[in-house]
C-alpha cells in the first residue's frame, strides 16, 4: 500500500464506507474494521519482469558498490523507486555491535540504497528499526545512523507517536502497533542481514520484518514460525536485498565473537522474500525446507522456496 491509497483509505473509513480495493489491501487505519477473509496486505511490490533475473548475487568487498550492481542488473533503481516517492529501508540495527560483528546490516548498504533512492528522484527516504538495544547507541555503533544521515536520509526509531495499531489479521500476529513511516510509505526495501537463529534457525528478509512492530515482541516468539509467515503475508516489499558479506552461523543473533562468524562476500536481491530467504538458508548449510517460517510461507503462496529454479544471475564486484 503506498501513502497515497494509505490517505484515500484513511479517509473513507472515517467517513463509513467500505471499501473493497481489486487489490485487497489492508485497511489502514487504526481501530477500522476490517471485512472477513484473506490477510490484506501492505503491498509495495513491483510487477515481476520476463526478461530480467529474479535473483542477483554479488560477491566482493565494497558492499555498497555491490547495492548499486545489484540494482542495476535486476531492472535498475527506476524499476523500484519513481520521483515523489516516500521510501522506507529496513535495515536490521537491532544490536550494540559494530559492523565487524556481524550482527546488523552493513552500513554501506544503508548509504547506498539511500543516496541511489534519492537520486531515482524520491521525496524522501526513512530507515527503521525497532531495535533491541538502547537505539541511539545501536544506530551510532551500527554505523548505519550516521551514513544514512550523511547520505542524505532520516532515521526513525521506537517512539510513543511512531506507532499505529493495525490489524494484520494474522493467527499468530493479529493487531499489533506498527510503525507508522511503513504505514506511509509508497516504496519498502528491506536490507535485512543474513544470520542463524536461535528460535527460528535463520533470520534473514521475513524475520527482519519484526523489526517494523512495537510493542513487546517476545510474545510472538512461541509460535515464531507462524508469526514470522504472518508479517511475510502483511508486508510485501518492493525490493529485497540481503546482506551477507558476513554470516554469523552461531550465537545468533546477537553473536559477538569473530569466530561466529564466516564470510561469504556476497549480497543477494530480488523481490521474492521466500526465494532469498531460501537462497539465505543454503549459507547457514540448511535445506529451505528445514526452516519453518520458509516452508510455511512457501505453502501459502507468498513466494517459493525452489530458488534454484529461478533465473539468478551471478556477479562479480
């Protein structure tokens, strides 16, 4: 759903009219009813291309010259960003760690995609994370506050007025407070960071989607697989790049130690989330069927975990 539609429906359910869009997004408004059925969800996506590859892997040591080849292989930055767009970036910068740690996006991937949005003519681009530790320090010892900032974007963090409740209407999620720039954006690239996890085995681009929610998010942790699908069935991004230039495949997913970590060198984009998350998968020695959250979002249509059955296309940096 992009800003506009999100206003048009504000709008009229505060007026009292239901709406049934050919789409089925989801309501946007807090506390607005919404009619039985599917999940209806907050779709940024892009129509897909016959000719273009579905998946880009770089490999190579400057990760955000590794953004920009990426982009431009798989339909260039105009595919996904057009002037007068609203952008949020969905970097992970949920931990107190330095980028060498492994734990967070690589901030150069956060710079670039900002500095490239802005030049496809964006209105403005917001990164967000609702992170774990004590935000300022995360995004200062993250690097990713300051070179957002410095490339000309905002950051926007966990705050009283940076929430509004909306009904995912997901079993395992249902009405949760989400941060309000995804409620306005027009365009959502999630930059999530490749890692193992302890509860769901691996987080890569579906679990970072977590980092868009309030409230206390450890509840969403007994059924996590089924949550995770969830957000995947509400968000649909228009862009996906992962970070895996380092992979923690131990401790995750606040690690800390070098030897968690191995290095790959690689970013992977797309804009099927299951299919990267798959792709993901297969660095951390895991069959895609081993993860739950995969599997599951595979069954329900939201993407496919048959990655290697997509057109990827592989480069050098």
């Amino acid at each position: 759903m992009n800003r506009r539609q999100f206003l048009a429906r504000g709008a009229h359910a505060a007026l009292g009219l239901a709406l049934a869009s050919r789409r089925g997004l989801l309501h946007a408004a807090a506390g607005t009813p919404t009619a039985p059925g599917a999940p209806r969800p907050l779709d940024f996506s892009v129509p897909p291309s016959a000719s273009l590859p579905q998946i880009v892997v770089v490999t190579g040591d400057r990760p955000a010259e590794m953004v920009r080849k990426a982009v431009d292989a798989i339909g260039g930055i105009g595919r996904f960003v057009s002037r007068g767009d609203r952008v949020v970036i969905k970097p992970n910068a949920s931990w107190d760690r330095t980028p060498e740690q492994g734990a967070n996006t690589d901030p150069g991937m956060a710079a670039a995609l900002t500095e490239i949005s802005l030049k496809a003519g964006a209105r403005e681009v917001v990164a967000i994370d609702h992170t774990l530790g004590e935000p300022r320090r995360c995004l200062e010892r993250s690097g990713i506050g300051p070179a957002v900032t410095r490339a000309g974007g905002r950051i926007r963090f966990q705050g009283e007025r940076v929430f509004r409740e909306v009904d995912t209407e997901g079993a395992g999620v249902g009405s949760w407070p989400v941060m309000v720039p995804l409620l306005e954006a027009d365009r959502f690239i999630n930059v999530p960071v490749v890692k193992q996890h302890g509860l769901s085995a691996l987080t890569a681009a579906m679990k970072n989607l977590f980092g868009v929610l309030g409230g206390s998010r450890f509840r969403l942790h007994p059924a996590i697989d089924e949550s995770i699908t969830d957000m995947a069935a509400f968000v649909r991004p228009t862009l996906v790049i992962l970070d895996a230039t380092r992979v923690m495949v131990r401790n995750g997913p606040s690690g800390g130690r070098a030897d968690d970590l191995i290095h790959p060198r690689t970013i992977a984009a797309g804009t099927d989330q299951v299919a990267l998350d798959a792709f993901a998968a297969s660095l951390l020695g895991l069959r895609p069927e081993e993860v739950g959250h995969v599997r599951r979002a595979h069954e329900r249509g939201l993407g496919t975990m048959h990655y290697t059955n997509l057109r990827i296309l592989r480069i050098a940096a």
